[in-house]
C-alpha cells in the first residue's frame, strides 16, 4: 500500500456524475488521439485507471487497455461498463503492483501521480512504469503546473473554481510540497454544501524529468495540452512523454 488516499464507494458512485464535462467529446477527443497514436499497434497500460474515463473510450478505439487500481469501489464502477475480458483490471498500487506482458504504451493522467505523497513513491512509479514497457515504448503524464505564482507572500491558498455548485481551493505546504485540494459542492437545492478534501504531492517538470532519468527513460516531448500547443512558462499544465530506450 502506497500513501494514495483510498477512493471510498460514495465517492466512485458519484465520480462520474461530477466528471462530465471531463469525459465530454471535446475534452476526451484529443487525449485519445494523442494515446492511439503512441500506442501504435501496441498494447497500453493505465495507472490508477478509475470508473475508466480514458480507459472505456481509447479501448473501444480499437487499443487493447489493462488497468491497476488501487480502489475496488472506483474499479466496480469500471466493471459496470465493461467486462472483465475486454478490459482487464488489477487492484494494487501503481508504484509497485505488476502485471504480465510487455506494453508500448503506459499513461497517467488527470494529475493522478500526484496522489503519491512522496518523492520516493512518485520514483518507483517511474520504475513501474520502465518495467512495463517493451524497448521503445512511452510513459505518458498529465500533469498542472504548481500555481505557486499565485501566492504572494503570507498566502497560502489558491482558488481554482468558483462557481454556482462548487468552491475549490488549493492549500500549500511549500517545504514538504503537499497540496491540499479543498471542495465544497452543493448537491440539493437546499443550500447545503458537502465538504471533502485530499492531499496531493506536486511536482514541477524539471523534478519529473529526473525521476525519468532514473528509470532509465528519456524525455521525447512536452506540450501544453493534449492539442500539442507549445509548453511555455505560462503553461498552467504539461503532457510529457518519456521514451525507453531500444
């Protein structure tokens, strides 16, 4: 077990109400272009593959998709929409967990490697991922860019939604680098908000390059977004790809 914080069933069981906009066409649309084209005529494995956002769609694309995740309640929400034969799933962190054969793509998105409360961890991740891929094959993260431009001093949070049904901000721990992502969401019409939060370790690019090089992979590309815009200093996010070497 790695420091990830469980997904509980309540949870699962509303993550993809609250996620429809995330897994809308236009959103979605260049994500599982970008994966089809790196997978090529290979197999492709996601980390922490959730109720299958990515997963379900880039499958049905015609890419052959394992998963590991560490929720059961989030992977029975998955199961719902697919069996287990198209689309097989392992419960296990994705730091250490292994499954069988050699993959030409592995991918970890929506800023989930920062569920990792740890450098360490975040490393071995890069070490699980090099494990799965045969010579030649990609890492692929989705990943923000600490906001920390945002914080002026004595601030130590930052909002990034304010709207009708949901109020979120982030929390800074600068020395140990944990973020605490806070929401309140209103769920009725009664004005009542629920409150939840979860803690997240943030890193910048350059700290993920390393953790790269130390599994043996080799950054390929940067960019902005999953449209290929150019990764600049105000990029407020980065898709990286990583290669291993033939």
């Amino acid at each position: 077990m790695t420091s990830s914080e469980l997904w509980t069933r309540e949870t699962a069981d509303r993550y993809d109400a609250e996620e429809t906009e995330t897994s809308s066409a236009a959103v979605l649309g260049p994500t599982l272009a970008l994966l089809t084209e790196l997978a090529g005529d290979g197999r492709a494995l996601e980390f922490a593959i959730g109720t299958g956002r990515v997963g379900v769609p880039l499958r049905e694309r015609g890419v052959p998709v394992v998963g590991i995740e560490l929720s059961e309640h989030m992977a029975a929400v998955l199961r719902r929409k697919v069996d287990r034969s198209t689309l097989p799933v392992t419960i296990g962190d994705m730091a250490t967990t292994v499954v069988p054969g050699a993959f030409s793509l592995v991918y970890l998105v929506y800023n989930t490697i920062t569920n990792l409360l740890t450098q360490d961890e975040q490393v071995e991740c890069f070490r699980n991922a090099a494990r799965h891929l045969e010579p030649g094959g990609r890492f692929v993260i989705e990943l923000g860019v600490p906001p920390l431009r945002f914080l002026p001093p004595g601030q130590v949070a930052v909002p990034f939604d304010v709207s009708e049904h949901h109020l979120g901000f982030d929390t800074f721990d600068l020395v140990e680098q944990i973020l605490v992502s806070h929401h309140f969401t209103r769920d009725g019409d009664d004005g009542r908000y629920r409150r939840e939060n979860s803690r997240h370790r943030y890193a910048w690019p350059a700290e993920l390059d390393l953790m790269a090089r130390i599994a043996g992979l080799e950054l390929e590309r940067r960019v902005a977004d999953w449209d290929g815009a150019p990764f600049t200093q105000d990029s407020t996010k980065h898709i990286s790809v990583w290669r291993k070497p033939t």
